[in-house]
DNA sequence: CTTGACCCTGACGCCACGTCAGCCTCTACC
DNA sequence: GGTAGAGGCTGACGTGGCGTCAGGGTCAAG
C-alpha cells in the first residue's frame, strides 16, 4: 500500500489537516493509523475524501453528506432536488441583498464621480450608439433600423409597444386555444409579426425573420420575454413564423 | 414618551425577541429600562433598529454593522464597495453549486419523474419543443438551453426573472449614474450577465457572450425591451458586455 | 544529542442567535 | 389576600465547520 501522511492528503485535496482531522473525529472519512499512531490515507481514503468535497461543494451539511453516502439513489435524488430549491432562493437572498447594496451605493451624496446628467445622458446616448455603429454597423439591420429609430420619439415608441403587445396577445390567445402552429391563424399572427417589424424597423424578408425564430428560441432572455407572456410561446411563435415563411415562399 | 414592551417592538421590527435582547447586550441598538428593569422601545430605538436590519439585510456582520454606524459616509462607501464585491463571488459560488446539483441530478439514471402534468400543456410543451429541435437543434445552445429549462417550474422560472430584473436594474443605475461601460463596475455587471446565463441556460463563453451582445444592439425587439427599461440600455450593455469579455480574455 | 519538521489530542473561539432553566413582575379574577 | 397566566429578566449551553493555540510525542538529519 502507498500511503501518504495528513499534510500530503490534504495539499492534494486542497483541504486544511485540521478539516482531515475533524472528517475523522466525526467519522465521515475514517483515516488509516500507523504503528505510532499517524494517520496514513491510502487511495481509498482520498477517494472517499473527494467524493465528501464535492458534495460539500454544493451546499451540503456534513451530516446530510453522511446521510447521503449511507442511503440509496432515490434519497439521493430528492436530496439534490431539495438542495437545488434552498441554492435557488439562496440566490434570491443574495440577489436582493445585492440590489440592496447598489440602491445604497446610489443614495449616498459623495459617489457623484463622473458626470453631471442634464448634458451627459444626451451624450450618452450618442457615444455609445457610435460605438456600437461602429461594431455592428456594418449588418444592414442595423443600419437601417438605427436610421429609422433615430427620428422616432414618445409617440413612436408606444406605437410600437401597443402593436408588439397585441401581436403577442393574439399569438398566446390561438396557442391557449390549442390551435396549431401550422394553422391559418397562427402564420397570420406571424405575419403580422413580420410587417410590423418591416414597417417599424427595416426590411424585413421571410429568410430574416426566420432567422429572427432563431433567436427567439435559442437566446435566453427572449425565450424569458416569451415565457412571461405565456408558457410555450417562443416556441410556438418560431413554428409559426417558420410555417408562415414556407408558406409565403413555396405555397 | 410612548414606548413599547419587547415582545411589541419584536413584533413590529419582525424579528425575535431573543434578537433585540441580543443586540441589547452587545450594545448595537441600547434599549431604555422601565422602574423593574423591563426593556422599553421608543421612536428612537426603533428607527435605530430598523437601520440595524438593513445593513443585516445586506449581508454585513454585526461588527461591521456598528463601524458603519460610527463611521464617516466616505467609510461607508467603501465597506458598500467592498460588500458588492463579496456579493457577487458568493452569488458567483452559489450558482456554481447550483450547477453541480443539476450536473447530479442528470447523472442519477432513475430521475424518472417526467410529467404526470395535466397532459395538454405539456403535450403542447412537447410538440413545439420538438420542432424546434428538429429545426434548430444543431446548434449546442439550444440543445442544452432546452435540456434545462425542461425541468424548470415556476419556482424557477421566477428565480430567473428575479435575477434579470436585477441585473438590468443595476446596469441601467450604472448607465444613468454616468459610469462608463469601461468601468469595472460595468464590466461586473456584464459579467453577472454572462454567468446568469450560464447558470440558467447553456455555458457561455465570452465569445458567446459578445455575439448576443450583437443581437442586443441589431434586433429591434431586444432594443425595445431594453429602451423600456432605461433609454440607451441596450447599447450600454453591449458595450460593457464587449469590454467585459475584452478584460476576460486579454486582460 | 540536538534541532527542526511533522504528528497527536484536547480545548477554546467564532457568529448570531435558538432554546432551555430558574426566577421576577404585572394584571385579572376570586 | 391568593392565585393563575402572561410576559419579563439573566445566565448558560448548543449550533457548524472548522481556525488556532497549548502541551506533548515521533522521526530523520547533522
């Protein structure tokens, strides 16, 4: 047997000897002794070892660990699921302590680095739209839609808002209604869906706006926006906007 | 002088009353004493206390609590900087334990739960889904995206919102308080941004990262989500997203 | 035989309270 | 005046996962 003493077992778990120590006064992972009584971790210690550091990793108390090592799979699987509940609203926690901090940070009177807004938020503006034109301009997308976006103020901008509103409305209706992606009504809505981007925006061809489906599934916060309208509809906007598209172009 | 009894001021603070006798003893909010030696809350102590939980809600330790009572508004500044930071490395290691349970979760071969949901939405569910895989299942991020969200309930999907909010919040404070999208403060945020995805959707590398940093500028839907949410946020990110993943990879 | 590196056990400290145990005070009712 | 019950008080111990001594044993090198 090639056994190694604490301080080698614990540089290569990347552990303190105390944290050794207390795992085998508690029994969680027993060491082997020596004639003088020295721990000695052999391969099967140090596996053990790590198996309790990655479930220490997630948030586990050391007696779930044990309980966890002793009990069979479908323990197991309620454990996880539990623990992935308490990490989710632990993240929740932290979050709004996190808002917290930066409402804080705001609020005090001697964080005013920087800018004074009346003229800055107007240049602002312009500088990072330059930066990005810069970037990007080059699609003709963005070209043209940052023309057009250009001109438009308050008035435009709840136009958009309203129309975008109602289009998402009538798809959710027909997807709650059951009412299938391929259907008449479904490819109308995704046509609209389309002119209203063409109008308000820039050219919008049918191969653009599948590609636009693309992103409505693919990219998280879409798909989150879609989500909060209704449970399925980035995915049935997509198939709708698909079938609309191989409608208008091959039927 | 209308002071109230311990158990009331508990009550109305929402914390124990083992809580203020705590804080009682270490001097962090002093309580007045009636003729038999019983703890009274005045205006004054109540409104001191509230400022006690606010920092606690912050995540700050008591200790650190009583210097940012004593201390001067440039200390405070610096302790909220300080704790910022510590937030988001925390909220940074949650989230990587959140992801090793899942990992687990997946691993273990009898997670047999599968739906005994009401049949129809999930049929639904199901139906778009799988065209959506048909059509753009190729690319890793959807496949991945989807493999997650298909165990995310409301819990989840809340949770997810929660954070958005957050972060878009915090880039749009950052935006209106003049900051540059250079700054690491943005860069934070862009960063937060990258890992919340990661976390909740697909791993996202930064060159990822910068791609759907492109769409944000160039898709006019994503640049209305973000207009509603503060005027220039969308270029905004962009850029800090862009910076963030120059400092990453270079810096 | 000394020196210094490593090992051992046992004990206390930490943080923000929860939870007794044992006793005191006030109000209400008899 | 007695008594019951609600509420108050102090002091002490427990919690988890170790860090950090104190006091001593073991081992290889010089």
């Amino acid at each position: 047997m090639d056994t190694i003493p604490i301080a080698e077992a614990a540089a290569e778990l990347d552990v303190s000897v105390r944290t050794l120590r207390y795992y085998d006064a508690i029994g969680l992972v027993a060491a082997q002794r020596d004639g003088s009584g020295y721990r000695r971790y052999g391969d099967g210690e140090l596996h053990r070892a790590r198996a309790v550091l990655q479930w220490r990793a997630m948030g586990f108390t050391l007696e779930e660990i044990r309980l966890l090592e002793s009990g069979d799979t479908s323990h197991r699987a309620a454990a996880l699921r539990r623990r992935a509940q308490e990490l989710r609203s632990e993240l929740d926690r932290l979050g709004s302590a996190l808002d917290s901090v930066n409402g804080m940070l705001e609020q005090l009177p001697e964080t005013t680095q920087a800018g004074i807004q009346k003229e800055g938020e107007a240049d602002m503006d312009n500088e990072y739209a330059e930066e990005a034109y810069e970037r990007w301009g080059n699609t003709d997308a963005y070209k043209e839609s940052a023309r057009r976006t250009a001109s438009y103020g308050e008035t435009e901008w709840n136009s958009i808002r309203a129309e975008t509103a109602r289009i998402e409305r009538a798809a959710s209706d027909l997807l709650r209604e059951g009412v299938s992606a391929e259907d008449e009504a479904a490819m109308d809505v995704a046509e609209d869906h389309r002119l209203s981007i063409d109008r308000w925006f820039y050219p919008c061809s049918y191969e653009m706006h599948t590609a636009l489906a693309t992103t409505y599934v693919s990219d998280p916060l879409f798909r989150q926006h879609y989500e909060d309208v209704a449970v399925g509809l980035a995915d049935y906007l997509s198939a709708a906007i698909t079938a609309n598209a191989l409608r208008m172009t091959q039927g």
